[in-house]
C-alpha cells in the first residue's frame, strides 16, 4: 500500500501542465513528461492491480485467522461425555450433575451418551463407549459409571488413550474395545483424596464421591497422573464373536436397539456378505433355536409395515428388526441368545 501511495504522488506531479511558451527546452520537457506520464499510468494500473489483489489477500488472510482463533478457543472449552445405568427415574445422574459444575471451569461443556444402559451390563457399556469415542476429538473427558463391583476390591481410574481422550471409570474392562482400536498411553488409580469429593466416601456412591469430581478435576486443568499410581493391567473384557465355518456364521443376539427393539448381532456385515445373499434373497435365520426366514433388504421401508427384515446396521452389524414395530416385544426374544445363519448354497450341498 506504501508502494501504491507513493506511485500516485509521482503521478500527479508529472502529469500537472507545463507553460512552456515557445523555449525548446522547455517543448522537450513536455514531451519527457508526456512519456513518462504514460509510463507512471502503466504503473499505476499495475499498482492499483496489486492493491486490489493485496488487500483481497490480507482479507482472506485475516478471516482464516479469525476462523482458526475461533476453533482454537471452541477446542480449548473442556468437554465431559457422561454414562451411566442410573436411569432417568431417581435423583444419581441429577447428583453428579452438580458435583461436576461445582468443581469444573465455568465454561465445561456437560453432555451425555446416555443414562439407559441396562444395568450392570459391562459389555453394553463398552459397546456404547467404542461406539461414541470416535466422533469426539483429542482431550474429550469420557465419564462412565456403569459399576456392578462398586465398593469391592475394583480400581477407579482415570486413563488416557493414545488418540489424547480421556476415560474415568471403573477397571472392569468398560474401556476394553476402545483401548484395542485406540490404544493406551497410560492408566492412574485415583487414590489422592483431593481428587475425590470432600465428604466421607460412600461404599456404594462412586459416580458422585470419586469418577465425577475427578472428571471435574481434570477438566479444571489438573494432570492425570497425579490422581494416583499408575496401573500397568487393566481388566480385560473378553466379548463374544462370531464364528463363520463352512455351514455358516454362529454369533449371538448381545443388545436390543431400543427403543425400537431391533435385535443387534455380533455378526460383522462384511462376513454376512461372504455368505453369498443378495439384497432381496429370502435367509432363514436360527434364533434361539428358532427357524424364520426374514429378507434381506438395504432399509425398514424394503418390506411392508408391520414386516420382519434382515438388515446391515449403521455400525456394519446384522440386525433383525421390524419395519415400524418392535421385534425383541413381538418374538419374545431377549439378548443374550444364539443366532445362526446358514450359507446360501448350504442345502443344495446336503442335497448333493
């Protein structure tokens, strides 16, 4: 812009008239003048060109700034996710609400996956756990109190993964799946008193006396690795997985997708697909020892209202479910159970 400014000036001066009269000199300064005020327009143009150019940059430049400022400042809010089995029916999720505002930072960002896990049920809290993590970033506080062993010999703990987030829950493999796809940094047993509440610690309370006030705390900023010694074991969950063979694929119903009762499958989609079914095809499925024969469609609208179909899940699983209606309400089923489905081509091989 100083380069601009200066090129004006010089343009103004050379293109003011001369009153020459009729000295030579004089004619021939005019005609210097004249050329060299040619010259100057081309540079002015030119320096218009890069003043416009410039300042569009300088904008575009300034709004990214400000753009990145902005993410920076929406990162650096801390954020806890809370679960846990208590349901929606007393008072406990309400409790450690207010334990967490009372010790975290102003501005903490409280959010939930959900508090309908059925109760005691570790491995359908890891599976919603796992499910979730994915989608939040680096330095995300993940809450979880779903504790069947509370007041035993269990560790609390608070652990951080390999990905930067954070998990403060019991060690009873809750955290498995997530630390098999993530990995883990490291694992802290919360045993300094600071990190608890300041009241006597109940022996059935934990989600309110020990994993929210140090969710809080670590949203305040505190280092995890204070918040006791480091475990190097963590309890492993062993979840059950299907099996494909030359029949089939043996697995097991392990949840409902409520509240629509759809049952969920550990059968992985891709295996599904090695069975050789084509959308359409009609599959006969065993469901705890049960035979019915469902179709394979991409959707629920695939089959009528009121109709059971077979379908791959948002999550890449088989489900059985029914179009605008409850299967696990309608057939009786409740997880866990067995599920068999065969090969396409199975009964034409006995029959050969």
């Amino acid at each position: 812009m100083v380069l601009f400014c200066g090129w004006l000036q010089i343009y103004f001066v050379a293109s003011r008239p001369l009153n020459c009269g009729n000295n030579t000199t004089a004619r021939l300064s005019v005609v210097i003048g004249h050329l060299m005020t040619l010259g100057l327009r081309r540079a002015l143009r030119f320096a218009l060109m890069a003043g416009v150019v410039c300042g569009v940059t300088c904008c575009s430049t300034l709004a990214q700034e400000e753009q990145a400022g902005a993410a920076q400042t929406r990162a650096a809010r801390p954020t806890i996710v809370f679960m846990t089995d208590f349901g929606t029916a007393n008072d406990a999720v309400a409790i450690c609400r207010a334990v967490i505002f009372g010790i975290a930072p102003p501005d903490v960002r409280l959010t939930d996956i959900t508090h309908q896990v059925t109760p005691f049920q570790i491995e359908e809290a890891a599976r919603f756990l796992a499910g979730v993590t994915g989608y939040y970033p680096a330095g995300t506080i993940f809450l979880v109190v779903v504790d069947p062993g509370v007041g035993t010999s269990r560790k609390a703990i608070v652990a951080k993964s390999k990905k930067g987030q954070y998990f403060v829950l019991p060690d009873n493999g809750i955290i498995t799946p997530v630390i098999e796809r993530d990995g883990l940094q490291s694992a802290h047993e919360i045993t300094n008193r600071s990190w608890m509440i300041s009241d006597a610690i109940s022996s059935t309370f934990h989600g309110r006396d020990i994993f929210s006030p140090a969710a809080a705390h670590l949203a305040a900023g505190w280092d995890f690795t204070q918040a006791g010694p480091a475990v190097d074991q963590l309890v492993q969950l062993k979840p059950k997985a299907s099996v494909m063979n030359e029949r089939g694929i043996d697995g097991d119903v392990i949840g409902l997708d409520d509240p629509y009762g759809s049952l969920v499958t550990d059968v992985p989609g891709e295996d599904f697909k090695k069975l050789g079914y084509n959308v359409g095809d009609k599959v006969t499925v065993q469901i705890a020892g049960k035979s019915v024969v469902v179709p394979y469609v991409k959707t629920f609208m695939g089959v009528p209202v009121g109709e059971s179909l077979l379908y791959i899940d948002s999550r890449g699983r088989v489900g059985i479910a029914v179009n605008q209606g409850n299967y696990a309400t309608k057939f009786n089923v409740a997880p866990p159970v067995k599920i068999f489905i065969p090969r396409k081509d199975a009964k034409s091989k006995t029959k050969q």
